[in-house]
C-alpha cells in the first residue's frame, strides 16, 4: 500500500481511479514538460482515498500499515498549507464510520490545520466532535503544541425539530440512544440518503438531515444530547467471574476495569457482539456474550462449578455463541469459560473445538418445543430456531433423520431428550 502511494516521500497520485457514474478508469498521461505535469496536478486533489476502485481494500491496508501511513500522511501535512481538504481515510479508520456504510459519503473528510501557541487539545477536540486521544492517534503524536495536525471536517447545524433522536445507525428502526432538543447545535460529517452522520465524542452517530439548518451567526455553542431515556435502557447481569469493561468495542482497546458475576449493568445499546454501558459516568463496552437479561434470585442459586468432574469437546457451528451453547448443553456461561481461558468469546470459528463441561449422570430429560427446522449435516446434527428467534442443534439418527429432511424449513413440534450437559437427542417429530 504504502509503496504505491508514496515515493521518495512524496504523494502520488494512484494509477487506479474511478470518475463519476460509469466507474471507468483512468490512467495519468504522460507528461511532455514539468510545467506541464505542474499544471496538470494543480487542478487535481493529491489525496482522496475515495477515488481508489477498492476503498475497503484501502482502509484495511492503512489499519495495517498504521504508523507508516500515519507518518508519510504527517511529513505531507508539513509541506503544504493549511485548511487543505484532503481524504486520507486515518479518522475515517480511528472513528470507524466505514463500518456503517459502504457509500463513500461515509469516508470523513478532513483537513490540516495550524495549531496556535497555548491553545488547548480539549478545546480542538470539542469544536470537532472528537477526544484528545483520538487527534493524537490519528497525527501519530504525543503533543499538538504549534505543530500542523490533520481534523476531520465538521459543520454546525441547528436542531429545528422539538426532539431530534440520535440513533446509532441510519434507520428508523435502529436503537434511540441519545435526543438533541430544538436549537441544539450538532457537529455534521457528512450526509447520506436523508440521515446525517454527526461525530459526538469521537464516535458515528445519525440524526435525520431534514430536521437540521445552517448554523445562525451568534448561534450558541455545540450541545451535547440530553440523557437517553429510561425506557431505552436495558439492565442485564453478568454471567461471567470477571467482565472486562473496553473503552471502545475492540479487543485491542484500552481496559477500564471489570464487572464482578451477576453485576447489573445498564444496556443503552447493542451492535456486533457489543453492549455499550456507563461504567464510571463514561461511555464503555463489554462483551455482549456474557450478559443476560435473566435476574439472579435467592431461590435460584448459581450453578456450582466445582460439580463439574469432566469435559468433553465441543465443535463450533454456524451461529454459535457462548450463551447458547450453556443453554444448549444447561451448563453456566462460567463453567464454559473456565475450561477454555485462551478462547476469545468474541471471535469464535466454525470448525474451531473448545471444551464443554459434563456433569456427573443424572435423569434423562426430556422437552418438547415448537420451532423451525433448520440445516442437517451428514453426521445426523441439526439445527432449529425457536420462537425467540435463537438457534439451537440437536443429534438425530434412523427414521428421525429421514423425517427431518422431509420438514426441512418447515415448523414443526420437536421432542428431544438427554443428560444434562450433553447434546439432546430427537425422538420425536410432529
């Protein structure tokens, strides 16, 4: 990556670009003459990531390639003026706005800017819709005193509505988390079929573009949304010894502290495997896979993991998580972890085997359960989906395996039965 776009320090301009609706390519012609070349690329932007053919492609190459391409783009900054608006695609990678669209409306603009002597890191980071942190990881420095930095481009814009929902992504159906109020001023990246991606704390977030103006002169100063309302908030438990609370929703990201076993968090919102919580009067993440909604009672005790005498191996499928793979085999999300320390629960493979536990035998169960037949494999394992739209596998042979691939898909009334800690078996099928 890093060769294509620079040589001997200096910006290229890439050989693959696309132009308007027809998406052709288009090389650089041969100049005759310097001043020819020069005024060629006068009328040109040297660096828009948007005009790349593949921009994802792109993005994942700078994620990789983070401290040389941050440097390269930092030495360019130097030698050129400022309050120039250019797409480099570092806070678009350090914000994370390509994760909620693929339009290339999505991908930040920014520009360079001058600091002046005394003035404040908050203060740049509040005008902008970011943290302090995150203009010092996107400028590859430890300090911005007098330097040229690199910002992204922000516009004020003025709430008209009574109530403006900020949601956390562009869909009347996604999760409320936050309301600006008539006069508000919000800080706007960029708009994009009618919603408006605003940066609020260095994070994506979206209102609806029809209920925002200009910014007045004399208008106040940007506002910061008013406190999600109760009834979007969700408290859950957690199921696991020790949670780690993250100050974003990465593994790689910073650890703010932990979350004892059936502690009870409030839930504003849940994207990929993530919650997002307050933890500390500031926004945090956990591991949505070791939180339930279920309430720990003094009638029901904890499952006790030193009853556990044995394990046996798991293999994991298609859609498979740590909680439902308790709840499949009736063992605690703990006893599960405690056996397979090394496993990330965040990132588990199809194919990939960990440890389950079994427990000393005890009567065979049996339920009954209405639910959608899914995929059957050739070891006679497959899948259903119950009402609550959550996905289970059981094991089934002879006769019953023939019955299964005659309702493939179709709903139909399951009973199952086995030990507990082990997979059920069908013996039914109506």
């Amino acid at each position: 990556m890093t060769k294509e776009l620079f040589v001997n320090d200096e910006l290229t301009l890439s050989r693959k670009e696309t132009y308007g609706k027809s998406k052709q390519s288009k090389s650089v012609p041969v100049f005759t003459s310097r001043m020819e070349k020069r005024d060629y690329y006068k009328g040109v932007n040297h660096f828009d990531i948007r005009n790349v053919i593949d921009v994802k492609g792109f993005l994942k190459d700078i994620r990789e390639n983070w401290n040389t391409y941050v440097s390269h783009v930092h030495q360019w900054i130097q030698r050129n003026p400022v309050k120039k608006l250019i797409v480099t695609g570092i806070f678009t990678v350090v914000i994370g706005g390509y994760l909620t669209s693929t339009a290339n409306a999505a991908f930040l603009q920014e520009y360079t800017y001058q600091v002046k002597n005394g003035e404040k890191i908050e203060n740049i980071a509040k005008e902008h819709g970011v943290t302090p942190q995150e203009i010092l990881h996107a400028n590859g420095l430890t300090s911005i005193d007098g330097k040229k930095i690199l910002l992204p481009k922000v516009e004020d814009r003025t709430v008209t509505a009574s109530i403006l929902n900020v949601r956390l992504n562009p869909n009347t159906k996604s999760s409320i988390i936050a309301k600006y109020k008539k006069g508000d001023i919000v800080k706007v990246a960029y708009i994009e079929n009618g919603w408006a991606g605003i940066l609020i704390n260095g994070q994506v977030c979206f209102v609806s573009a029809d209920y925002l103006a200009p910014k007045q002169v004399g208008s106040p100063t940007p506002s910061h949304p008013t406190t999600i309302a109760k009834s979007q908030v969700k408290t859950m438990y957690v199921t696991t010894s020790s949670l780690r609370v993250r100050e974003k929703a990465s593994m790689s990201s910073a650890v703010l502290g932990s979350l004892k076993l059936n502690s009870s968090v409030s839930v504003t919102s849940t994207m990929n495997g993530w919650a997002q919580i307050q933890f500390n009067g500031k926004t945090a993440f956990v591991s949505e896979a070791f939180l339930t909604n279920n309430k720990p009672t003094n009638n029901e005790p904890l499952k006790n993991d030193s009853t556990i005498t044995s394990s046996s191996v798991y293999v994991i499928k298609s859609g498979d998580t740590i909680t439902k793979i308790s709840k499949a085999l009736g063992v605690s999300v703990s006893s599960i972890q405690a056996l397979n320390p090394t496993v990330d629960p965040s990132k588990l493979k199809i194919g990939q085997t960990i440890k389950v536990p079994t427990t000393p035998a005890s009567t065979t169960n049996q339920i009954q359960v209405v639910a959608q037949l899914g995929g059957v494999d050739s070891q006679g394992t497959f899948r259903f989906i119950t009402s609550d739209g959550s996905t289970y596998a059981a094991k089934a042979s002879g006769n019953m395996l023939n019955e299964l691939y005659k309702h493939q898909g179709k709903q139909v009334t399951l009973t199952l039965e086995g030990n507990r800690g082990q997979q059920m078996t069908l013996i039914s099928l109506q």
